[in-house]
C-alpha cells in the first residue's frame, strides 16, 4: 500500500508520509509475529518495547526530514491551501 502511495501521491510530503506510515506498521507486524513465535515474557516485552520506539521516532524522523525538504526549497503541491510552516515563521 505504500508503494502506491510513493507512486501516486502529488508532492514529496504526502509521498514520505505514506512511506513513514507502512514503515512503522511493517516492523509492528513483524515484531508481533517474533513476540507469538518465541512467546516467552523476555521477547514480548522487547519487541513491545521496540515498537513503542518506533511509534516515537517514526514521526519525528518525519518532520525533521520534511522540514529540512522545506527548507530547501522542495515545492508544496499546487492545490495546498495552507503553507504553515510560512506562516509559523512569520511570527
């Protein structure tokens, strides 16, 4: 599902947020498919713990890189409404 999002979203930040999206839920899955199959107390609670990890960095990781992408100049989609970051610095 991502792939199509990379392949038919209009812009580099619609694009990278489905990238980010299947990222994290694809490490989840196969996490939760590591923590079934050994079952023991010991990989449940690391692979929990890993996937709260990714949970928290994905998104940061996200932002940073859009808001390096803006900075440098990576153009918004032509039908955005709404350019925040123009706005945020304004202030």
């Amino acid at each position: 599902m991502a792939s199509l999002g990379v392949i038919r979203f209009p812009d580099f930040y619609s694009r990278m947020h489905a990238a980010t999206k299947a990222g994290a839920f694809g490490a989840t899955l196969l996490l939760l498919a590591a923590a079934i199959h050994f079952g023991n107390v010991r990989a449940i609670v690391t692979c929990t713990l890993i996937i709260i990890f990714f949970y928290l960095t994905t998104p940061v990781a996200a932002q940073t890189l859009s808001q390096a992408a803006y900075r440098r100049g990576v153009a918004l989609w032509s039908k955005t409404k709404r350019d925040q970051l123009a706005e945020d610095e304004v202030k």
